[in-house]
C-alpha cells in the first residue's frame, strides 16, 4: 500500500548506528586504543601511524570501528562509554602493603605517602584514558614500586633522594609511549623502583634434595 513504511529491522538499526557522526571524544577514545595495542605489541610503528591517521579524520563510528575490530578492546569501542578516570586518587600507607592491579582505571593524579609499607601500582592491565600520570611521592622508609610493561615510560627526575634510591629500568626502544608516568616528591631512606614484571621463580629444593646435594630444579618452560 503506498505510503507505508516498512519496519526497520537488526541490520538498517546497525548500518544507521555506524552511519552516526563521531564527536572529538570517540576519536581521541579510538587514538588511546591504539596507542595501548600498539605498546601491547599488536599494532607495529607504520600500522600505528597509518590508523591514527585515519582515526583523526573519521567521520562516523563505522570507520572508527573498523580501526578497532581487530584488536581485543575488552568493550571500548566507539559509541560505548569510557570508564571515567578520576582526577586524583590518594594513597596513605603506614606499615601495610598496598597494591592497584588487574584493570584498575589510571587516573589523572596520584598523591601516594608511605611510611614504611609498601605500595605496588601494577600498569600491566590498567586502563589507561589520558597520556600522561602525575604523581607526587613521599616515601620515608618504605617502597613504591611501578610495575610497567612495553609503552609506560616512568620519569623520577624530580624526586629528591636522601638516603634512598631510585631505580628505573630504560623503556624498550622503538615502541611507542601510551602512558608517561611522572614521579615527583622525595625519598628518606626507602625507595622508588619502576621494572617490568618478574618471571617465574625458580622451584625450591625440599629438604632431602638439599640433603643428598641435588641440583636445583629448572625453569619449567613457559607454555
């Protein structure tokens, strides 16, 4: 009958949906999923650039989603919010042990104070939403350790030392920076170290294979 109009089904509901304008927002989300797979390994140097090339200019959410439909985005993808990151996160810890891990969303600014415990910010799954993390230390006799992984570069040049000891363990050259962590404050007599994770630890002797001289177990070898 003229003048109908027919339903609109699953796929005019989805086309429609990739057909939308994309705001500065959903581009600068797509730029920082790339930027993370890249320094996950996923993406090499001229794939990196080639996509944000694109992402910078996309008009709609079905070129964006193209630029991510490879890549594991464990639900970020256009169109979809954004876990929010806060503007500052405190941490004060006394004697105890404090430890950020798993996907824990990296917020703007930290303000962390350790007395003599320990405090681990692991970056291995973190959620990253902006390039850069401040954050202002205070360790007396404790520890703050940053666990990073290909793409976090830690920056400890305005950290006053007096008895401790900083360490930071070089970026791997050749991969792109997704997040740039930088350390200022001071340290007592503890420390601000920032590595990669650990391998496994080597399986220790029982008693009697320390008794009869056995040799030390080996590695298992990762599957």
């Amino acid at each position: 009958m003229t003048g109908e109009v027919s339903p609109r089904g699953r796929d005019d509901e989805v086309a429609s949906s990739d057909q939308l304008r994309a705001s500065h927002e959903d581009r600068d989300r797509v730029v920082e999923l790339l930027r993370v797979a890249a320094g996950d390994g996923r993406l090499t140097a001229e794939e990196l650039d080639e996509r944000l090339e694109v992402a910078l200019t996309a008009r709609t959410y079905g070129e964006l989603t193209a630029l991510v439909k490879d890549l594991p985005t464990r639900g970020l993808v256009a169109g979809m919010q954004v876990p929010e990151a806060k503007d500052l996160v405190r941490i004060d810890c006394g004697g105890s042990s404090i430890k950020r891990d798993g996907p824990w969303v990296v917020p703007q600014r930290m303000e962390v104070r350790v007395a003599s415990g320990v405090v681990t910010l692991d970056f291995t799954e973190a959620v990253i939403t902006q390039p850069t993390l401040r954050i202002d230390a205070e360790v007396q006799s404790g520890a703050l350790t940053l666990i990073t992984k290909p793409g976090v570069v830690v920056d400890t040049d305005d950290v006053s030392v007096r008895y401790g000891v900083t360490e930071v363990q070089p970026p791997d050259p050749g991969v792109p920076v997704i997040l740039r962590v930088e350390i200022s404050g001071r340290v007592g007599s503890g420390a601000i170290r920032a590595r990669p994770p650990r391998g496994p630890r080597l399986p220790r002797r029982t008693f009697w294979q320390w008794l009869l001289r056995r040799p030390k177990p080996r590695a298992l070898p990762a599957p």
